[in-house]
C-alpha cells in the first residue's frame, strides 16, 4: 500500500505480513522509498508504537 507520516511530502511503498503458527505470531513489516536515515529513524519509532499498541490489545 501506499503510506506517508501526516508531515511528509513523500509517500513510501509499505508491505505487512504477519506470519504465525500455534504459539507465536511475526509482524512483518518493509518500507520501500525512504529519502534518507532521519525518515527511517521517524518511521521505524512509528511503526514500534503501532506494535505497542497491538501487544496491548492482544495480551490485555
């Protein structure tokens, strides 16, 4: 899909997968396009929170 932070001119290419088994689950996730480290250090802190979130959810 096509994804950008709010305060970014550029869109990035995004792919999530989420692969599991009986007693485990990955959350996959691959960012193509990224201009430089800054944006990369800002999505990758993004996408942490997300995870958060879900664990949260998950595990109450």
């Amino acid at each position: 899909m096509n994804w950008k932070l709010a305060h970014w001119e550029n869109v990035l290419t995004v792919q999530i997968r989420v692969i599991g088994n009986q007693s485990k689950t990955t959350i996959a996730i691959l960012q193509e396009e990224l201009l430089n480290g800054v944006k990369r250090t800002e999505v990758k802190a993004y996408w942490s929170e997300i995870i958060k979130k879900i664990e949260i959810e998950l595990l109450g």
